[in-house]
C-alpha cells in the first residue's frame, strides 16, 4: 500500500459513488454544509471491512464541520473534521458492539490504514479514523 492520504472533496447531498460500496453523501455533515470530505485511506479501510464481513455498513456520521463537531460535543481534535472518521454499524442486525467486534479480526485491521478505532457499546457505533499511528500501534477506545 503506498504511504499516502488524499482528501477528496464532494457537493453535499450528491449522489456519487465513491469506491464500489459508497456513495458521498453518506459521509455528509447533517449541518447543511456545502462541501463533504472524505479520505481515501477511510474509504479503503471501510472497504476492506465491508468485502471481509460481506455485510452492508451504514455510516451514521462521517465528515463534520468543526462548528458542527463542537456542537455535538466530539473531541476538539476529532479526526471527523478532516474527513477522516466515520462512525458506523451493521445495522440491526447485531445487538451489540462487542458483537460486531466478533466480527473484526484485530491482525486484519493491523494491516490496514486503522489509526484509530472506538468501540462505543452503549450507543452500538464503531469509529474508524485513519490518524497516523504512535509506535506503529491502533489507538483503541471504548466510548
Ligand atoms: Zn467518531
């Protein structure tokens, strides 16, 4: 893999296919914004996790505007607003984020751009970021 982020910029609310599983405007911020940002090693790292579980991923929030992000309360230094981070899940079909886990091969994501991986149980979400890694480690979190 070659050792390199790009940041791709989007109209909000449109409707292109980004990768083979995505479209932009999945990653939209709800604030209305015009523009959505979306890293092309976070699109890689949702990919390869899509194509492993075969299971459909729903991104409940992807790029944020700093305002927006203060606004819900994320961290001052979210990864959301450079485009990123995504927070995700499977959908109904599992009950829990431990349970979704089960599903994520921790050697697997070692191997992929994952900089940053919260496990937020109580609101059954994953977050994925792609921060550079400190000593070659995933930062891990549960929220
Ligand atoms: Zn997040």
């Amino acid at each position: 893999m070659l050792n390199s982020d790009s940041l791709r910029v989007y109209s909000a609310q449109s409707n292109n296919r980004i990768g083979t599983y995505f479209r932009s405007k999945e990653f939209d911020c709800t604030d209305g914004s015009p523009y959505t940002f979306v890293s092309t090693k976070l699109l890689s790292v949702l990919t390869l996790i899509r194509v492993k579980t075969n299971l459909p991923i729903y991104i409940m929030s992807g790029y944020r505007t700093p305002e927006y992000n203060s606004k819900i309360g994320g961290h001052i230094h979210s990864y959301h607003q450079a485009g990123m981070a995504a927070d995700w899940t499977f959908g109904a079909k599992y009950n829990t984020v431990e349970e979704l886990y089960l599903h994520i091969d921790d050697e697997y994501l070692h191997q992929t751009w994952l900089g940053g991986l919260g496990l937020y149980a109580s609101r059954n979400f994953i977050h994925f970021d792609v921060q550079p890694r400190i000593d070659g480690k995933v930062k891990v979190w549960h929220g």
